[in-house]
C-alpha cells in the first residue's frame, strides 16, 4: 500500500510569501504529525491530529503557523508571511491509534513521508 | 523537562566492526521508546521499538537496542556494520497512551572502508 506522501517535495519561496504544505497519510490511519526538521537539528514536533482534531498546538512556532485536517484524511500546513528562519524541512507522519485502556497502547508508531524542503529567500 | 540526548553528533566506524550508538532519556515515567534511521534523500524509516516486555528489542536490519531502566537509556547496537548503514540515527520517546513523541537531534554515522 502507499506510504505518507507529501507536496511539494521542494518549495523556494519568497521573504513575506505565503506557502502550503500538503501531507496525504495512510489510508486508515487517524493521527496525523507535523515535524519540522532544520539543518543539523532533530525534529522539532509541530502539531497533532486526532482525526480532524488538533488536541496539541503547542509547537507550532508563531502564530504565522496554522494547520488543518479535512476529513480525517489529508492535511495541510500553512506557513503565513514566510520568513528565512523558517527555512528547514517539514515532516509528516501518520500512525495508527487506539484508546488508551483495555490494554491498548495508544499511540502506534509513526510512518514518515519525505518531506518537504521549504527554503525562504 | 521531558528530553532526549544523543551525545555523539558524529561517528566513524570500520566496516565489519561493531557499533553503538547512545541514547539517554529524560521523562516522567517509562515512555514508549524508538530508533529511526534517515539515509540520504529518504523519509525516516522505524529500526525498532520498545513498549514493554523483553528489554532487549531486536529491529530490522540487524539491530539491536537495550532498554535500561536505571541508566534511562536505550542504546543501539549492531554487531558488522555495512556501507550501506550510513546514515543519521535518531533516538525518540514517545508517552504511554499520548502522542507528543520527542525526537534526539541525531547521530550521523560514517562508514569506512
């Protein structure tokens, strides 16, 4: 079956722009993660989706940071007047999740699509 | 503070020799723990896992991790190493029945001849 997906693969874009990133999970997988990963740096987590609901926006960096999940499915990542230090790559990744109790674990391990390299002018 | 740290930015080891790389964890209570593996170009690819049980967790590729408790470490092994395992190395925690996984900034890992 097809992996996580993301678009596009690289973005070059202006100081002030505006961009889009988009990420197509797996087919039935219903948590959703945003990562940004800078150069020489680990993954900086972003934002979760349960569905088409975000329960943690802690990471998102600025209020510039928006992102949203249409249903249950793909997400988008929107990055609002870009600047330079934005710049990095972004990561999506989608797992499987179950309950908590019962004996179920939760969270399931996450499967990473390549990622989108943005680079701000 | 929940963290990670993966103490060697770098590392350089021969082929057919063995490897280890480190991995301590800061966290509240026993989190869920993984090493993922990003190659050149390539998404990060999931080694191994550890969520309970055995402390000792065999991956694919012929890796290895070790859970220790009293050390809060999770360090992976292999015993030959191949060119084809060089890459960067990343060492996660994730809590049990959340979502939040922290990420170590990474080992990256250079084979020689």
């Amino acid at each position: 079956g097809a992996g996580v997906s993301q678009s596009p693969s690289n973005k070059v874009t202006e100081k002030g722009k505006d961009v889009e990133l988009r990420c197509d999970p797996i087919s039935g997988h219903t948590a959703l993660y945003w990562y940004r990963q800078s150069l020489g740096q680990g993954l900086e987590f972003l934002i979760y989706f349960q569905g088409n609901s975000a329960p943690d926006k802690s990471g998102l960096p600025s209020d510039r940071f928006s992102a949203e999940r249409t249903g249950g499915s793909v997400s988008t990542l929107t990055i609002q007047r870009t600047q330079q230090e934005d710049s990095a790559v972004y990561l999506c990744a989608s797992s499987l999740y179950t309950p908590v109790g019962s004996g179920s674990i939760g969270t399931d391990t996450q499967y990473f699509g390549p990622g989108t390299r943005l680079t701000v002018l | 503070a929940q963290s990670v740290t993966q103490p060697d930015i770098h590392i350089t080891v021969s082929e057919g020799a063995s490897l280890e790389l480190r991995c301590n964890y800061s966290y509240g209570a026993t989190p869920y723990l993984f090493w993922y593996v990003q190659s050149p170009g390539q998404g990060l690819q999931l080694l191994l896992k550890y969520f309970s049980g055995d402390t000792l967790v065999q991956g694919i590729k012929g890796f290895e991790a070790e859970f220790k408790r009293s050390q809060s470490s999770f360090n992976l092994r292999k015993p030959s190493v191949h060119w084809s395992d060089a890459a960067e190395y990343f060492c996660a925690v994730g809590p049990r029945g959340g979502f939040k996984t922290i990420f170590g900034a990474g080992t990256r890992l250079f084979v020689k001849a």
